[in-house]
C-alpha cells in the first residue's frame, strides 16, 4: 500500500524534549501493513515518558535491561511491550541514544482499513474500536514481533497528512495507570484531542 503522506523526518524524533514530542504526536497518522492489509489512524491520545526522574517509565535513571535496551537506542524506533501478558503497547522512543525517553500512543482515530481493524478486534462497531493502547495494536496488527523496528517504513511508520492540532484543542491529564510512581503518577503527561475536533 502506498504512502498517503510525507514520512516523520528523523529530527522530529530527535526532539530533545519528550512532553513537546507527546502532544506533537497528535495528529499524526500511525500506519501498519501486516500480512498485506494497510490499516491507519489519526494518533489522538499520548503520554509521556522520561528515562530521567520519571519513577513510570521502565528506564528511569539509567534502568536497563532486556527490554527496555530498545529505548537506549536511535530515536524513531518502536518500543513494544506486553502488558498483563495479553496488551502489546506501542510507544515511540524520541530524544537520542541513551536518554530512554518515549511516548505511549494509548489512542488513534480509524481512517484507513476500518473493516480489517473490525475484523481483528472482533467488533461488529467503531465505537471504542481504538480508543486504547492495547485495543490500537490489536486493530492494526501490532505486536511484540516488532519491537525496536524503525518508523520509518513498513511494515509499521508514522506519517504526517497535514492535520494541524491548534494547542487549544490539547486536553492533558494525569498518565494512567502509573500510580506506584509516587510523586511522578502526578504529572499531567497524557496529552488527549477529540477525534470530534479534528
């Protein structure tokens, strides 16, 4: 399937500040191509995560192990984890080598290949088809199989269709789901628009 937009430059993931890499995500077109079916959605909802004083994220202060070596790693390359052993989530490792930071997609709004995204969740309805971070990789095809692959290109990239989010239209909130983190469950890092809005 070809490209509908222009790809993500790589200076883009090299943003040295996560939180601005959150809410710029918004917007932008996440695409997959898995057994030859091309899905894609508007991303609409992140969260943001830093490998530096950040008690959520897997990496924080210099933690490094088998699976978060991905986030170690060049800026633009996918993390894909297991959650609960069922969920793959996807998140977006940004900044440069060594900095670990990375942003959770946690919801996107359906565009392209809807009806193999129903097929995949088993939904007969769009309602609530994307709208989280493991219902997303399940629509798209998206799994542990394709950690640390690059961004860039099939079979899994982000594009940019021209879709301007204005910054009246971001909503945050406190991240969900991180409550161990003490203190840092508090930052109002989960960046959200509605699909409604765009």
């Amino acid at each position: 399937m070809k490209k509908q937009g222009v790809l993500l430059p790589a200076s883009f993931y090299a943003s040295p500040d996560v939180v601005k890499a959150s809410q710029m995500l918004l917007g932008k077109v996440l695409c997959s191509n898995i057994g030859s079916r091309f899905t894609a959605g508007i991303i609409t909802e992140t969260e943001a995560y830093c490998g530096r004083n950040d008690k959520a994220c897997h990496a924080n202060n210099g933690l490094r192990t088998a699976r978060t070596e991905v986030m170690y790693g060049r800026p633009g390359r996918a993390y894909i984890y297991l959650c609960y052993g069922i969920h793959h989530l996807l998140n977006v490792v940004t900044n440069r080598e060594g900095m670990a930071d990375a942003v959770l997609i946690r919801a996107i709004h359906p565009v392209d290949g809807i009806e193999v995204m129903l097929e995949r969740r088993k939904s007969r309805t769009r309602e609530n088809l994307t709208n989280g971070p493991g219902k997303l990789s399940q629509a798209l095809g998206i799994t542990t199989s394709l950690n640390a692959v690059s961004l860039s290109e099939p079979p899994l990239w982000i594009e940019d269709r021209e879709i301007f989010i204005h910054s009246y239209k971001i909503q945050h909130s406190k991240r969900i789901g991180v409550d161990y983190a003490g203190e840092d469950a508090n930052r109002l890092w989960r960046f959200f628009i509605s699909a409604e809005l765009l």
